[in-house]
C-alpha cells in the first residue's frame, strides 16, 4: 500500500489484493476466537499450558475428561485450600474451551445468586449468559482453608437456585451445561465431595458426568 501511495504500478496493486485475500482467513479467525475469549469476562488471562504447580494423575485424569467432553452436562468439582490455585485451573480449563469456541461465562457464585432471580433476560451487551453459554465458572463458593466451616453449603446452593420454591427452568439451565464448581476444601469428615454430589444429582445430573479435582496439600 505505500508503494501504492508511492507509485502506482499494476504488480503492486496484485501483490496488494493477493496478501489481502490471504488475510481474510487469519483475521476471521483470530477475531471469532477473540469474541469468545472477551464475553466471559474472565478476572485474568491464563492458558493451562501456564500451569507451574503439581497436579497428581486422578486430578489431571479429570481435567482431561471434562474438556475431552464434546456435549453438555458435564460438571467438574475443584476443591483446595485458600490460595491452592482452584480459580487458576478453573480459568485456564475455561480458556481452552473458549479457544475451542465454546460460549463460556465467568461468574462469582454471589452475582450468580442475584442471576437465579432473572427470567432469562441476556443482560446489557453480553452475546450470552449464563442460560445459554455452553460452559459456565462459578468462582468463591467457598474460600476454603484456613476459612472454616464452609460459607455456603449445597443445601443453601439449591435453595437459591430454586428461588425459595421449586424452579424447573433453573434446574434445567444448570444441569444442562458443562459446569466448573470452584469450591473449598474436601473435608473427609463433612464428606464435602459426597455432598455437592447429592446435589447434583438431586438437579438431575447423572453421577457419570460429575468429575472432581483436590488441590488440597
């Protein structure tokens, strides 16, 4: 283009359009890939390729199971301690589905709550929400260690979901998605996994498609 500007000449002009052509495709791309790692609105930008810290074979097992995942449904459970990289992982498994163009939201479980109570509006400018994104992070559920007991237990999570009362549109929108459950320790007394699992399933997930990940040390 600036030799264009410089002196015209008809071999310019082809090399011009022939490089434009070819960044057709690049520029599509990239910009698609780039809306939908934008709209979930992540707190950071984390690629698991990134991950420095120790994961052991059952958690990395699990991980590769809930993005090997090709449909719907599919709800991985990560515990740790306060500071045991459980957001870090969520995001970075998150990343990579946004990357597969999969339609992903970030959410603190405390504005989830407040989403319960919408009847489906897409709010503001968002392309999705949390109804109709494909995968879905529910960050802070519970801090987890040294934080104890737990802040919200799975009891107090299916009343909110419910809106106080039975809600079927709810249960339907939550089950049907591929979820990552940030949550806090997996204490063996209080049989933390066994809990949020009933749960689930009490939502209509099917045991085969809950996963669950323990960063604890």
């Amino acid at each position: 283009m600036a030799s264009l500007c410089c002196a015209y000449t008809t071999s310019a002009l082809v090399i011009m359009l022939v490089l434009l052509v070819l960044l057709i495709y690049p520029c599509a791309y990239w910009y698609m890939t780039k809306m939908y790692l934008q709209a979930p609105q992540y707190p950071f930008q984390f690629r698991l390729s990134q991950w420095q810290q120790g994961i052991s074979d059952p958690n990395r097992t699990a991980v590769q199971q809930f993005m090997a995942n090709d449909g719907e449904g599919k709800h991985l459970l990560v515990f740790g301690d306060k500071g045991s990289g459980k957001t870090t992982l969520s995001v970075g498994i998150a990343t990579e589905m946004s990357i597969r163009r999969h339609a992903a939201t970030y959410l603190t479980a405390m504005k989830l709550y407040c989403m319960f109570f919408d009847k489906g509006s897409t709010g503001g400018e968002a392309l999705w929400n949390w109804r109709n994104a494909s995968v879905l992070v529910i960050d802070d559920i519970n801090p987890g260690s040294p934080i104890e007991p737990d802040l919200i237990s799975p009891k107090v999570f299916l009343n909110m979901l419910d809106t106080f009362a039975h809600n079927p549109d709810n249960r339907l929108a939550l089950k049907s998605k591929n979820v990552i459950w940030v949550l806090g320790n997996n204490v063996p007394k209080e049989k933390d996994e066994e809990r949020w699992e009933q749960m689930l399933e009490k939502i209509g997930v099917g045991k085969d498609n809950i996963l669950s990940v323990n960063l604890s040390a």
